[in-house]
C-alpha cells in the first residue's frame, strides 16, 4: 500500500495559467518605480512610489510556484537547468556586456574590480560574493544569482514538496517566514537601522539580504503553496479579497515610511511582510482560472506583454542609472542609495523618457533576440535528450550499446 503523501505525481489540474504572466508585467513595472524612486524621487508621493520595492520578491515566489505548479517529477537536473539557462542566460550576457562597455569607457572606473564583478554575475555567483553583489555593473542581477540557486536545488525541493499533505505544507510555509524573520532580525541586531550605513563595511548585511539563503524563504512560499493547491486546496479568497488584504498591509508599510526600519533599502521589511501576500495572489489567480474563467492579466496583450518582463527587469536599471547619471554626473551609483538626492518635479518627465526607452528595449530584446535563440537552444537540446534516451533504451532492456 502507497503511503499518504507518496503517491504517484499528478499532473495540474491546469497547465498553463495566463494570468501569472500578465502579472509579470505588472511587478515589473513595480522594479522600475522602486528604482525611479531612489535614483529620482518625486515630490509628495515617493513614499508611496516606495511601496513597488517588493518587486523582486514577487518573482522570486512567482519562480517557485510556476516550477511547482508545472512541475512533472520525470525532469532531469541536466535538461531541466539547460531549458531555464536558455531562457535567461543569453539575455545576461547582453545586459552585462551593455552597462559595462559604459562603465569602461569612463577612466575613472576600476576597470578590474568592475570586469570582475561582471564575470560573477554571468555566472551567477555574485550575490554569493558580499562586495560585488551590488557594485557590479548592472545590479539587479543579484536576484538571477539566487534564482539559479534555486533551480539548482527545486527537483529535490519540489518531489518533497509534492509528496506532502495540504496540511504539512501550511505548517512548511510558516516555519520557512519565520526562518526568513528571525535573518533580518538578526541583522537588524548586528546593523541597526537608523546608524550610518556603509555597504563596503556592512558584508553581513548585504550577505544576508541578497544572497540565496537570504531569500530562499520567498522562493519557498511559492513552492508550498503551489504545492498544497495541486495536493488538494481548494484556495477560498478571490482575487479582490487577496488585493484588500495587500492594501491593508501595503497601507501599515506606508504609515511606517520615514521610522528608522524602513529608512534604508536593505532594513526595510517591506520584502518580508509582502512575500505571503504574493504567495496568496498567484494562489487567487490561478484558482480563477482553474474554475475557468479569466482576469485582466490572462488577456492576449498583457500576456504578450508579460513575456517581455525578463527584458524590461534586466535592462531598466540600466537606463535609469544612465539617466539619473546625466542629470547628478558628480554621483555613483550607490551614492543614489545612500545619500539620496532631492526630489523634483522634473524627475517625473525623466521617469517618462527611462520608462518608454525601458519598455522599447525589452520588446526588442524579446522579440529579436532571447525568444529566437531560447527556440533553438530548446530545440538543440531537446534533440540531444531524445538521442540520450534513444541510447538508453537498449541498455535498460540488458542489450550492448556500442
């Protein structure tokens, strides 16, 4: 007799869920407002510009809950890393190459620690690498450093995952936010927040903020959850309830904006309190579509949109940076973050130009570049797996294989 939860894995009750990738585009543009809103703050409203700054953590649970969801248990590591390789790592190579040829032609640059920094993220080592993760050329790499991490580890994590009770994985999903409390507690201990911040003299922190084990936990609560739907849970809150709760917590956020937490990026815990909240949403959505009706987000051209956001996330800071570079030519880049400059009006109209210039570059960059070569690099290697198989074939059956 099988034991319960160690039966067979069962496919998703729903393969494809649109609205996950309309809903890429939407965080996305949550990325870029958090970055116009430390590189050009706005008059009046940049505290509440400020509240976008969870971005990141959305796609990191957006990350573990479409592989959960999606996921069959057959995979094997090798084919299923070089599916996701062909999806981000051509667009890396241009979105590094791009800011560092910038980066080079100033003399100012250290040029060593700079090309260094580079290398590291192509291949996703920096945010492993304290001094580096956020001083390499286009920093928001950070966060495919610990989504590669992840991929690494999910076919381990995800049969576990699918191979416990709706029950278990509650219970798994409030110990992995407890886990994820007790690091930014203990660095909120070890860096208080409110003292002047140095990040070349904080290592722990940055470690802690930026590395994989620093934000596992967000990666977690997506798996958990797309696991527990796919075991049995029925999800209960509709989408609307999911976005008043979100407001509710968004709204304690903004009435904290100016206390000693969230007065610098790497304290707040904006990140933290936002995480189940992401997890709730992409549970709503897909309970939705599973009952079989749509959303705002599962329309053609916000899906098509979507499908950009890879593009759009790797290439906007690098815009804005460039920008913000010509109106303040005196700052570095992390002068924007620790000594912050004043906000104007005008910041909105060079917020307009670094938008469209954004959102041209990752259409293109999708349409013409990391579209057709993940096509045939997925085709390449599917060919080679189906050559592997083919060769195994008469090895398992006891025959020579020459």
């Amino acid at each position: 007799m099988t034991k319960p939860g160690n039966e067979e894995l069962q496919p998703p009750p729903l393969r494809n869920v649109r609205s996950l990738t309309g809903l890429r585009f939407l965080m996305s543009m949550t990325v870029f407002i958090s970055h116009l809103a430390v590189l050009m703050p706005v008059p009046h409203v940049n505290d509440v510009l400020g509240l976008a700054g969870s971005g990141g953590t959305f796609f990191l649970v957006l990350s573990g809950f479409a592989l959960t969801w999606s996921f069959r248990g057959n995979d094997r590591l090798g084919w299923f890393l070089g599916r996701r390789m062909a999806r981000i790592w051509p667009t890396l190579v241009i979105a590094l190459a791009l800011p560092l040829g910038f980066a080079l032609a100033d003399p100012a640059t250290d040029a060593a620690h700079m090309i260094g920094a580079a290398v590291a993220a192509l291949f996703f080592v920096q945010a492993w690498i304290p001094p580096v993760v956020l001083e390499s050329t286009n920093p928001v790499t950070w966060m495919l450093s610990c989504v590669v991490f992840f991929y690494a580890i999910f076919l381990w994590v995800g049969r576990f995952a699918l191979r416990r009770t709706p029950r278990q994985l509650l219970w798994l999903a409030g110990l992995t936010l407890a886990y994820g409390w007790v690091i930014r507690i203990a660095l909120w201990a070890a860096y208080p927040p409110g003292e002047p911040l140095a990040l070349e003299d904080a290592s722990g922190l940055t470690f802690g903020i930026y590395s994989p084990l620093g934000r596992i936990h967000e990666f977690l609560c997506g798996v958990w959850m797309a696991a527990a739907m796919r075991r049995g849970l029925k999800f209960r809150f509709s989408v609307g309830q999911v976005y008043a709760a979100m407001a509710v917590v968004l709204g304690v956020m903004l009435a904290m904006s100016g206390t000693s937490v969230r007065s610098e990026v790497p304290h707040d815990p904006l990140d933290l309190v936002m995480a189940p909240m992401y997890a709730l949403l992409l549970a709503a959505y897909t309970q939705r579509e599973a009952d079989g009706h749509g959303s705002l987000f599962s329309r053609p051209a916000l899906v098509a949109l979507g499908k950009t956001s890879m593009g759009v996330y790797l290439f906007h800071f690098t815009v804005l940076f460039t920008v913000a570079a010509m109106v303040y030519p005196d700052k570095e880049m992390v002068d924007f973050f620790l000594d912050p400059v004043t906000p104007v009006n005008a910041h909105w109209l060079w917020g307009a130009v670094s938008l469209a210039v954004s959102l041209l570059v990752g259409w293109l960059v999708h349409r013409f570049y990391e579209d057709p070569i993940e096509r045939r690099l997925r085709a390449w290697l599917g060919t080679r797996a189906e050559k592997r198989r083919s060769a195994e074939v008469p090895a398992e059956k006891g025959e020579l294989v020459s």
